[in-house]
C-alpha cells in the first residue's frame, strides 16, 4: 500500500516502484495489444469527431425546413461546442478520480443516447438542446481518450504513435462530409444521426477488453495492478519477438506522485504552460470550426450554389485536412511541436489575407483559399491533444488536457457566432479578415511561450 509524507509526496519506496515502471513502459516496442488499443479508442474518437461535424452538413437541408436565420444556424452550431465545453471540464476531472476506462465508457454512452434524440428533432430550439446534452458527452471522451493513449508509449514514439491515431479524429470529419454528400439529399438529414448510433457496439471491446492506464494505476498507488498491465505488454512484446532493451530507470521528483488537485494548474511552471496552451486552443479552433461548421451553408446561402455541389465543396475542406494531418503525424517528431505551431499559425494568414483583398466574391475563391488556410491550422488542432498531454504529469493529466480542450469548445462555439454575426451585418469578406486576426495571434503565443516537448520522458517534463 502507497504511504504519502506530510508534504503529500510519496515515500522513497513508492517514487522507486514508480520510476521502474515509468522505465519499462519507455523501452516498450509498439506490439499488437498497443496497436489494438489504439484502434478501439481511435474508433470511438473516429464518431466523436463525425458526431461533431455531422450538423454541419444537416443545416443546409434544416435552413430550409426549419426556415432558420443566420443567427439561429449559428447558435445551433455553437450549442454543441457549449456542451463540449462543460464535458471536458466535467469528465477530465473524473477521470482523475474513476480512471480513464469507466469515463469514456459514460461518454460514449452518453453522445450515442443523444444522437439518437436527435433523430426526433422538430425545431430549432429542440435540436439546439440536444445538440448541448450530446456536446457534453463528445467533449469528454477526446481529452480522456488522448491522456489514456499517451500514458501507453514511450518519449521516442509518442509523436508518431499518439497523432497516427489522432488522424482518425479529421478522418471523422472527412467521413461527415462523404455520409452528407451521399445520404442528405436522398434520404434527408436524419439518416446522419443514424449512422451516429454505430458507435454504441464500441461499449463492448471497451468495458471488456482494454486495461486501464498503467500511469494512473500507479498514481493511485496500485502498484500491483499497474505491474500486471506492464507485465502484459512485456509478454506481448517478447512472443512477437521484438526487442525489450534493459529499462533504464531515472530518478522521479518526489513532486511528481505528490498527490493534487485542479488548482495546481495555474501554480508554478504549470500556470504559464497552462494559459498558453488555453490561447493555442481558442484561436486554432475559432477559425477551423468557423470554416469547416459553415462552409456548407455559405456555400448554399451565399453563393446561391445547389445542395449537392455545396455539400461536395464542404467535404473538400475536411479531405484537406486529413491530408495535412498524415503528413503532420509523420514529420512532427522531427520537426518539434514549437516550430510547427509557430510557422503553421503564420502561414495560414496568408490564404485568409488573401480572401479579405479578393473580397471572396466567389464559391471558387472560397473552395480554394479556405481550404488551404483549414489544412494548415488541421494540423494544430488536432496535435494539441498530443501536445497538451505532454504539458501535465500523469496526476493533472486527464484534467489539464480537459481543462484545455474546454477552451477548444469554447473557440469552436465563438467560431460560428462569429460567422453568422459578421455574414448577417457586414459581409462575407471581412469572416476572413476576422479569421487571420485570430490565428496571427495564435503564431505570436507560439513563438513566445510555448516550450519544446519532442523526445522528452513525461517524468522529465513535469515537474
């Protein structure tokens, strides 16, 4: 049994049994079991993301049903990123508390039951209600979901492991787009929230199959369930043949199996991490789930262009971005998280400069520029789960990178605001102007506060 000092850190035993741990589960390969992990949790995330995006596509079909205003679509759109928001605080939290598993079985639970309440959907007022209930459950599963597949892999992998199964959360959105193309105009907006059911079968593998995160175990002085878990991927490892090189053990601070509470987030060096990870998370996704919720509905509404060819030119900017986040997930072990954030924030200015001096006059101006501007800033957003992760140590884990994805809710909800304000009072041309704005801001945290993380041990970096 773990015994705490009076400080609150723990006995030189505890920190010894926590720094061998920490060793073996840096020298593991990626074997099948991981590689499973990976997948399940990847799958629930791959629906999350489709839940997320799959309104978007619905609303230029609701517009015309539900005879709806800019500002209503706007606060349709934003009420799911309202519900996300108290998710992430909510569920990152008892994460902490229950452990990783049992939270994202609620979540999933939750999103689901709410997908299928939207099916029953008869105005906007309802939809808007369901759409924050459904928020609150895909709000909690992603930040969860990214402590628990990061606390599996060692500093030299984490990158490349963790984003390629990060990609499934853009290939989600990509997959709204293809199901809305194919399926709105033949069988209505409903049959989205149908495909959104799928998911539940995931309750199965998940409640079952998986094993907890051994870095919450032994945060919770479980030492010996935390011992099993390893030794069951060791085993893997060894009957597939892969190299198990010696562990090498490092001294772990005694702060980091000190026990915690929220409030350290904003306490030493992790205050300033903290509000620079908050920063990076409004501007990235003020503009992306501005872009990518609207598109759709200016295309139609502004643009005067038919159902289908708005849908199409929507699902162009979610494919882009799919793209961008491979070539991310495969270059930004090497690149560094810093540099790519910097240059990706200021680069993505360029194309929405450039829509604000054209006047974005045309669908074609739009279909070529604002995709571009998404790809680019894809590749920030769906990193930073990576990158917030890497932030914390394993105590504020779940709850900092949920404390951090509330923010990404709430720039996700500003976004469509924003665009349905400006579009009903001012134009098309100044979202875009708005929109570059934002992400030069983005560029200048980056280049002043955020710190590097590539191939560092999470031990290392916190405290």
């Amino acid at each position: 049994m773990t015994t705490y000092v009076a400080d609150g850190g723990a006995s030189d035993a505890t920190r010894a049994t926590n720094a061998a741990l920490v060793a073996r589960l840096e020298r593991l390969p990626v074997t099948r079991r991981l590689t499973l992990i990976r997948v399940i949790i990847g799958s629930a995330t791959f629906f999350d993301a489709y839940t997320v995006l799959a309104i978007a596509f619905a609303m230029p079909q609701l517009v015309d049903e539900w005879n709806l205003s800019s500002s209503q679509v706007g606060l349709i759109l934003s009420a799911g990123y309202l519900g996300q928001l108290v998710g992430a605080l909510l569920f990152g939290a008892l994460a902490e508390r229950i452990g990783r598993l049992p939270t994202l079985l609620i979540t999933i639970v939750l999103f689901v039951s709410m997908d299928l309440a939207c099916l029953f959907a008869w105005s906007g007022t309802s939809m808007m209600i369901f759409r924050f209930v459904q928020g609150i459950g895909t709000g909690g599963e992603v930040p969860v979901a990214s402590a628990y597949i990061n606390e599996f892999i060692g500093a030299r992998k984490r990158g490349r492991f963790f984003l390629l199964y990060e990609v499934i959360f853009p290939a989600g959105l990509m997959f709204a787009g293809i199901a809305g193309y194919f399926l709105v105009p033949v069988f209505g907006w409903r049959a989205l929230f149908v495909v959104g059911i799928i998911p539940a079968v995931l309750t199965i593998p998940l409640r079952w199959l998986m094993p907890e995160s051994p870095r919450w175990l032994a945060a919770k002085g479980r030492h010996e369930d935390a011992d099993a878990v390893v030794r069951k991927l060791e085993e893997d490892a060894t009957r597939q043949g892969l190299e198990l090189p010696e562990p090498v053990i490092r001294p772990v601070d005694p702060k980091a199996t000190a026990r915690s509470d929220w409030r350290e987030l904003f306490k030493g060096i992790y205050r300033r991490r903290t509000l620079m990870i908050w920063a990076l998370w409004i501007c990235v996704y003020t503009v992306n789930n501005g872009l990518v919720t609207w598109l759709p509905t200016l295309y139609k509404k502004v643009f005067g262009l038919p159902l289908e060819t708005s849908l199409a030119y929507g699902w162009i900017t979610s494919g882009v971005g799919v793209v961008a986040s491979l070539v991310c997930a495969l270059l930004i072990d090497r690149v560094g998280r810093k540099r790519w954030y910097a240059v990706a924030f200021l680069a993505s200015t360029v194309p929405l400069v450039l829509l604000t001096a054209l006047g974005a006059t045309t669908a074609t101006q739009v279909v070529v520029l604002a995709p571009i501007a998404y790809a680019i800033l894809q590749t920030i957003s769906f990193s930073l789960y990576l990158y917030s992760a890497e932030l914390y140590p394993t105590r504020l884990r779940a709850i900092g990178t949920g404390f951090g994805s509330a923010w990404l809710r709430a720039g996700s909800s500003i976004g469509p605001l924003l665009v349905g304000w400006i579009v009903a009072d001012l134009g098309i041309r100044y979202v875009f102007s708005a929109f570059a704005a934002v992400a030069l801001i983005g560029g200048l945290v980056t280049v002043f506060f955020a710190i590097e993380t590539k191939g560092r041990v999470l031990e290392e970096l916190s405290p």
